[in-house]
C-alpha cells in the first residue's frame, strides 16, 4: 500500500506525489488538520475555509478512482510524525509520498517524519511540486543563493529554457480498496467563520482554478502588464489563493501561458511575458525562504535594519488595521483584505511601505495582520513583499523611495472608483478632491472621513533619518 500524505497541494492533475504514488500500487490519501500549528502560522481563517472547501472537492475528485481520503486531527507538527506511522502501520504502508514544502517549521516536521518512517522500514518518498526548479540549483557563480530578482530571473530562464519541468502523469483509476473515506468538517475549532460573501468570490477546486486560469489568458494576459496596476479593474489572474492551496501549479501555469504564445518567455506578448515574471517572483521568495533561514524566524533579512527605531503606536497601527489613516487609498486597501481576503498587489506594497515607513511601525505587525486575514496566504511572498516595502529585505526598495500613497491613488486609480466602492461615503466627492478629501478641498464640510493620522512629508523625512542613522551594513 502507497501513502500520499496531502499538504498545500489539494488536487489530482499535475500532482508529483500522488502520480508517484498511483504508478507504486494501490494508493490511499491523508490529509492531518493542525489548529495549533495554523494558529502558531497566523493562517487566516477564510484560508482554513478555502483548504475545508477544497478538500471536499478534491474527496470527490479521489472517490472517483477509488483513493480513499484520511482525516486525522492532531495540534501542532510535532505530533505529525507519529500520527503519519500510526497510519501506516494500521493500513500496511510500505511507502509515503509527500511534495516539498518550505520553511524552518516544515522542514523540520518532514525530517522527523523521514526519520521515524526510515527506523519503522517505511520508505518516504519527497517530490519537487510548488516550484518550478528546486532551491538550491539556481546559484550564483559563489555557490550562494541570489538576493537580486534581475539575476535570479536571469538563471531561471537559461534553465527553463534548456529544460521545461513537465506535468506529472495522469492519475488512472484503481481497484476498489473497501477502505471509506473519512467526512471533511465544515469548520475547525478556533478558526471563525469568513465573512459574508467571500465564500463566492473564491469557489472551490480545481474546475474554478482551470477556468480563471483559461479567462485570464483568453481575456486579459494581453493588457496584464498595463491593467495589473489598476486596483478598480479586473486585471491580474485571481488564482493566487488557488497557487497557495495548491490547487493549481505553477507547471500548469506556465504551460498554459507559453501555449497562448507559442512557446516563448522573451518575445511575443508582453503581457504574458509580466505573468511570467510574477510567477518567478513566486518562485524567488521560496528560494530565499530556503536559503536564508532566518526570513522564516521573524528576522530582518538584512542584520543591520534590526537596529531601526520602531515606534510603539498601538492606537496609529490599529487605525491602520482598520481602514481609518484619513488616506482614502490606504483605507480601501485595508477595507478589501478585511472583506476579501485579498489585496491587489499593489496596493499590498502601498499599505505596507504607509504602515512601516510613514508610520514607522515594524514591517513584522503588518506581516502577521496580512497573514491573519489572507485567504492567499503564503510565508514566502508574504515576507518578501513586507520586507521589499519595509527597506529590510532582499532586492528591497531604497529607503529612500518611499511611495506617496495620495500620488499613487491619483496614478493608478485616478477616477477614484476603487476608493468609490470601499469608501461609499466619499462617493460625492469629486475626481480630485477623493484621492485627499482633508487635504485637497478648501470647503471640509461635505465629508465626515477621518482626519489624516499622519503628514506624509514630515513622517517621510523622519523615516528618511531613521533609516540613514543606521549603522553601517556588515
């Protein structure tokens, strides 16, 4: 009997270790719930929702070639190991088959599991999956990780180019095993309920995944690199959430996208070639959250940022949390992910370089509230998107540019509809005066919107000395 041991990889096709696992012998699945871990990782409750709802999808999916789906509870990873031998023992394992995942914590929950099983006879088996090349084989010429994207974007293409990762076999239906599947639960003590309505604006399975997949390229991928700036218009392909539970692979996203452009990374549609690089944003940040451990332990990837001078502003961070700065662009950023789940990306960067540069708050209070409420949510891009608008990371942003969120508004959104829809009680106001309501209009009395919390210039000049007070890099 064959063991395929779920995690962040909830479907059938393109899946490396349940095909490995399938072409071995009769295959059974597991899936391990963990409140206490989740809770440790600051997963987001709508995430916790999103893996339940997916989980039945993909039971329905395994029902139909005859794998079974186990569910065993335990708290935290510690007791993963145990739990995984238990299984295996009661039904006569020979093999587990698990996909790599990334991380301090997951790496050290797969080596004691590898362990156990090794001292038990129970082989295990660990398959590249939620990248496209391996950490580790894309080095600089030192033999070290890259910290610039421009470079690491560099060497992945050569490699991509020589060697295109193909999709993992189809999984063939097998012969009854007369073992039930176990009931997905509706709900996970600790985890609170989503919020109204975000349950339809992220459906479950793999159907849905292929089909934004399909819309983004057949409808939008032309216009990405223009649209994908623009937070009030549909333009990026939605499947982040989908990336992150492993619904959909980044392998079946990059075929897809060089089949709409017969085969090419470099040439061809520009739009296509922007998706790319984001998928290898995707790619670097897992790559540095291998190589440089101590991105996965709350620490600055650059040593010497520790040193920054974090204000300690409770009421000004929770003003931030919820969607009350006075900065109409800041606000309805903070205003989706409460009600989403989700941010548009740029305006990921704009709220976290607000909340850690004119606020001064440290970049890590931003990371666990985005966390907390991302039904995206992923340590790896998570963390580099924080610590790339914080100043403190790889390939980061000079701390010297920092954003002006009331110039960007009027940029990338510049009717105002974005703010329009997350501010309703600005509607009135007109396409200028929206962007800075107490700032840009001489008559104040026809909008009650909150005070600005902060004076962009002054607070950019003193995250400036901050940071240039600094001392040197080691």
């Amino acid at each position: 009997m064959q063991l395929i041991w779920l995690r962040s990889d909830l479907r059938i096709t393109d899946n490396t270790a349940l095909s490995a696992a399938c072409e071995r012998g009769p295959s059974i699945a597991l899936w391990l719930i963990s409140p206490g871990q989740w809770q440790a990782h600051d997963d987001a409750a709508c995430k916790v929702d999103f893996w339940l709802r997916n989980l039945r999808e993909l039971r329905q999916a395994l029902d139909a070639l005859n794998i079974p789906l186990l569910i065993r509870k335990i708290d935290t990873w510690d007791e993963a190991a145990p739990m995984l031998l238990k299984v295996c023992r009661q039904h006569k394992v020979e093999a587990v088959h698990w996909n790599d995942e990334y991380g301090v914590n997951e790496t050290c929950r797969d080596d004691a599991t590898r362990k156990l099983l090794s001292d038990a006879g129970i082989l295990a088996h660990s398959y590249l999956d939620q990248l496209l090349l391996a950490p580790g084989t894309i080095l600089t010429r030192s033999g070290g990780y890259y910290q610039v994207f421009s470079q690491f974007k560099k060497a992945c293409l050569e490699q991509l180019h020589l060697s295109l990762p193909s999709l993992a076999p189809k999984v063939r239906r097998q012969a009854p095993l007369g073992i039930a599947s176990d009931p997905i639960p509706r709900h996970v003590e600790g985890f609170d309920k989503p919020a109204d309505g975000l349950r339809d604006l992220w459906p479950a399975g793999e159907d849905e995944a292929q089909d934004r997949l399909t819309r983004f390229l057949d409808e939008t991928v032309e216009d990405y690199q223009h649209l994908r700036d623009l937070p009030a218009k549909p333009g990026t392909s939605q499947l982040s959430a989908y990336l992150a539970a492993g619904v959909i692979s980044p392998r079946q996203c990059l075929h897809a996208a060089l089949s709409s452009n017969r085969g090419e990374f470099d040439s061809g549609s520009v739009g296509v070639q922007t998706w790319i690089n984001e998928l290898l944003w995707r790619e670097f940040y897992k790559h540095i959250l291998n190589g440089y451990p101590e991105v996965s332990k709350h620490r600055a990837f650059r040593p010497h940022t520790e040193a920054l001078p974090w204000r300690d502003a409770p009421e000004d961070f929770k003003a931030w949390q919820e969607g009350r700065t006075g900065i109409p662009i800041i606000d309805a950023a903070m205003l989706q992910l409460l009600h989403t789940g989700w941010m548009h990306n740029r305006l990921r960067m704009l709220v976290a370089m607000f909340l850690s540069k004119n606020l001064l708050i440290d970049w890590r209070l931003g990371e666990r509230h985005f966390m907390r409420h991302l039904i995206d949510g992923d340590l790896a891009a998570n963390n580099g998107g924080w610590q790339w608008s914080a100043s403190t990371g790889t390939d980061s942003v000079p701390y010297f540019r920092i954003f002006n969120p009331v110039s960007q508004s009027q940029r990338f959104d510049p009717q105002g509809r974005f703010i329009r829809h997350w501010l309703p009680d600005l509607k009135a106001l007109d396409d200028k005066t929206i962007h800075a309501p107490l700032m840009l209009s001489d008559n104040l009395t026809n909008t009650c919107y909150y005070d600005p919390i902060v004076d962009l210039a002054s607070s950019r000049r003193r995250a400036l000395e901050a940071f240039k007070a600094l001392p040197r890099r080691q």
